[in-house]
C-alpha cells in the first residue's frame, strides 16, 4: 500500500468512528490530499480487493517456488523455477511480493574457513594452464576441483567435488569424516566412472596447491585417466573462483540442515539431495535459465526445454 493509499484508509476509518467529528474537507485539508482523490480511491475499493486477491494467488506461487525441495530462493532462482512450471512470472512483481510478504532470501556470509591452511608442503606443484579462462573451452574440458569443510557436531566433515566450468554441473562429489587422500582420489574416479567417456586428451582438472592434488597418487591418477592437470597460484582463490563461489551458495542452501546433523549418514543423505538438486533442478541465469545438466544436454543437441528461445539462451560457445 503507498503512502497516499494509507492517507485515504486513515481517513475512511476515521470517518466511520462514531467518536468522529469532523467532516471529509477538514479531514483531507488536514491529511495534505484532495477529496477528489479520496472519493476516488472510495470507488476503487472494488479494483483494490481484486488486486489484492491475485497479489495473494501470485504469492503462494512464490512462495512453493521458494520452498521447492527444502531450499530457499532469491528472486531470480524463483522467475527461473516458475519458468519450469509453466508460469511466466516478472522479476519486478516478484521482488514486490517477496517485499510486501516480508519474504526474504538469505544474504551470503563469507566463509572464514574458506581456506585453511595446508599441513602439508609439495614441490610437486604443475603450472596454471587454465589461466583463469573457466568458460573459453566448452564442457567437459575445464574440471574444478577442490575441498571445502562442513561444520558438523563441534568438528567438520569434508566434501570433495569436481566441476564442469563450462556447464557448472557437479560431475563428481565424496563426503568424507577424514580429510586422508582416499577421498578425493574416489571423487576422480567417481567422475571417470560417470562421465569418462565425455572426456578427452585435452581435459585438464584445476585445483589449488594443496597437499592432495600435489600427492604423487593424484598426480598419477589423473594421468593415467588421460587427463591434464592444472594448479592455482599459491594463495590466490581467484584462479579457481567458479569453485569458492559453488560451495558458497551450498552452504548457504544447506545452513539449516547442516545444524540438524547428528550422523554421518544424516550430513551425507543431505549433502547427496542437494548434489541431485543443483544439477538437475537450481536453474542458473547465466546457463539460459536451465540447471546444469539441462544447459549440457541444450548446448549438446540444441533443444531448449523452455518455451520460446531467448536471445540468452544460445549456446556459449557454439552456433546459434
């Protein structure tokens, strides 16, 4: 309601007090507005109810978009998630509505155990041939790789992930209650096993310098697997940013649950949804409004699962 509206409604409700004693022209001479305008928004009532009822129809649709699998939403996530529905639905109204409901998403913190610092020391360190160029290859030839730490009971857990920079799909995730190098040598082979035959000589994985990806049974595996390996620069968490960002928004996304945990069975049932749900169900604007493996199957076969075919929506990369 505008500040003009809550004038008008002071007035209308003051009018009908039986302590009331003054008339519509003292009351809108004091008020600051005409009593034409009152008399006019008095005809309006009508127009007001029925806006107000589809504002309320509008916002349970919101809202479910918001709640969709247990994960919060800000106002592009929901356009994107109606969009999926069927629902076209402008980002304007629906940031209106969220204000008007006092529905609001939860603003990114940063993280202050983003990067601990690494016990152990390598000379096994290869250079950075991706050069911080995340999305100039196509999918499947810049893999991501990195570990985050998941608070859990007074201590954490620790998730190994691998990334399609091009798509953004999680090709590969290990959770683990240790941080020994097992866990992310099967996060490679987890990825190999689902994804290996997308894969060529010209693939590289990126990571950090940490003592897991300087390890001599890394190094190995990832050359065995026909893949080539890249590595930050020391202490820059720019030269794998698409990475620090992903697990951001994770956290984010699974604060609430997180806090729930009481099992490793709990964190790891949660952990593996979220996976499921971000690649197939979190659209992402810059991925033509599509998850990421709806944008990889897109930029694959040149099918866009939404109606119409938006100016963003040609592939990046290839042909329109």
């Amino acid at each position: 309601m505008g500040v003009q509206d809550s004038v008008f409604a002071i007035i209308h409700e003051s009018l009908n007090s039986k302590e009331q004693v003054l008339n519509i022209s003292m009351l809108c001479e004091i008020a600051g507005v005409s009593r034409s305008g009152y008399y006019r928004w008095v005809k309006a009532e009508n127009v007001r109810r029925a806006r107000e009822e589809q504002d309320r129809k509008d916002f349970q649709l919101i809202l479910d978009a918001y709640n969709f699998r247990g994960y919060k939403k800000g106002a592009r996530s929901i356009h994107m998630r109606l969009l999926h529905t069927g629902v076209s639905m402008n980002i304007k109204k629906i940031r209106r509505l969220m204000r008007k409901y006092n529905l609001t998403c939860p603003i990114r913190k940063a993280n202050p155990y983003r990067r601990m610092a690494k016990a152990l020391k390598s000379s096994n360190v290869t250079p950075n041939l991706l050069n911080r160029e995340f999305e100039a290859h196509g999918a499947r030839t810049v893999l991501l790789t990195d570990i985050t730490y998941m608070r859990f009971k007074g201590s954490f857990l620790y998730l190994s992930t691998i990334l399609d920079a091009f798509t953004k799909e999680a090709l590969a995730h290990v959770l683990s209650e240790s941080l020994e190098e097992d866990f992310v040598l099967q996060t490679v082979m987890q990825m190999k096993e689902n994804y290996g035959v997308a894969l060529t000589a010209e693939t590289m994985i990126h990571s950090d310098q940490g003592c897991h990806y300087t390890c001599l049974q890394f190094i190995a595996l990832v050359k065995d697997s026909g893949l080539r390996q890249s590595m930050s620069r020391r202490g820059n968490c720019w030269d794998n940013a698409p990475q620090e960002s992903f697990y951001g928004h994770m956290k984010d996304e699974l604060a609430d649950k997180m806090a729930m945990w009481q099992t490793f069975e709990d964190a790891k049932r949660d952990v593996d949804d979220w996976f499921d749900y971000y690649n197939n169900e979190r659209y992402q604007w810059q991925l033509a409004k599509l998850s990421p493996s709806q944008y990889y199957r897109y930029i694959t076969t040149g099918e866009y699962p939404l109606p119409g075919k938006p100016e963003e929506a040609t592939p990046r990369g290839s042909a329109p």
